[in-house]
C-alpha cells in the first residue's frame, strides 16, 4: 500500500469513498433522505476543487484508491482531521492506521504535535479506533452535519506516541 499527497485526479475517488462511507457509517444517525441526492451533491461541492494551501490531503492507494485523509492545519485549535475514511471493502485492514500514521510523520515534520477531530458519538467503530491510536475524547456536544444536530465527542492527541504504536485491542 502506499501513501501519498493526494492530486487533483484523486478527488472523483474522494468524492466517491466519502459519499459511500457517510452512507455505511451515519445511517441512522443521519436522515435518510439527507443521504441520498443532499449528500452527494455536498460531497462533489467539497470534492470539485483541490483544497487551499495550508490542508495536508493524502492518499492510500494499491492500484486503486483505498481511502483518504484530510487534515486543515491552519485552524486555530491546532491540525483539525477533517475527514479520515475508507473504502467499505477494505475497513479493518490497516488502511485508516496507515493513514493515521503518515499524518502524524507529516506533522511532525511540521514541529506540530496535536491533532484533534471531532467523532459522531454514535460511531462507535471510529470512537474504538481513534481511542485505540490513543485520542481522548471530551464531553458529548450538540454538533451539526449540513443542518442535521447530531451528538459529537472531540477527541484530542497531544503527542503521537501511540499512533505510531497502537494498542493491539480492537
């Protein structure tokens, strides 16, 4: 598998992994309705344009695209992780840890050492993920997905330690 930054040519497969994983992953936490034509209209609004300069956006490939990561490095609470998803047929296979793991090398690089995302209290496949990479989470609060509240967690790394070694549990 390799990872790498990802290029314009990506972002019909971004548009299309990101689309279906909202699909598989918010299906009862979302409306139905919202996941149909709604969603996928927002994701090719989102995905039609490289992101601006200061977003760290890669890649997992093996001939074709198996997921990806977006992280905004400008925001003023540190390296949000926008977006980390996975193509259905490839979830639990190391592809969202070996993304996981290029972000933190990156912003290390980038003598940044915090990380933080904001997690559907519902999901709790991600919540086990991310707390297996060692993020904390916070309190539950009332978030909003494209005029939909839904009940979130931020989670919070200071430090990649446990990203580049995580627990073997989950």
């Amino acid at each position: 598998m390799k990872i790498r930054a990802a290029t314009r040519d990506d972002l019909p497969a971004i548009r299309d992994i990101h689309v279906l994983s909202w699909r598989a992953s918010y299906a009862g936490m979302l409306p139905d309705d919202f996941l149909g034509a709604p969603l996928e209209a927002a994701m090719t609004d989102r995905w039609g344009q490289m992101p601006e300069n200061d977003v760290l956006l890669l890649v997992a490939e093996e001939g074709d695209l198996l997921g990806f990561a977006c992280v905004r490095c400008d925001n003023a609470h540190g390296p949000l992780l926008d977006n980390l998803h996975v193509a259905g047929d490839v979830q639990g296979q190391g592809v969202g840890l070996h993304l996981m793991q290029a972000l933190a090398k990156r912003l290390t690089g980038m003598r940044k050492t915090t990380l933080w995302l904001e997690v559907l209290e519902a999901n709790t496949a991600a919540r086990r993920f991310y707390d297996r990479l060692g993020g904390v989470e916070g309190p539950v609060f009332q978030d909003d997905l494209f005029g939909n509240p839904v009940p979130a967690r931020k989670v919070i790394w200071n430090g990649f330690e446990k990203i580049f070694m995580p627990d073997e549990k989950s």
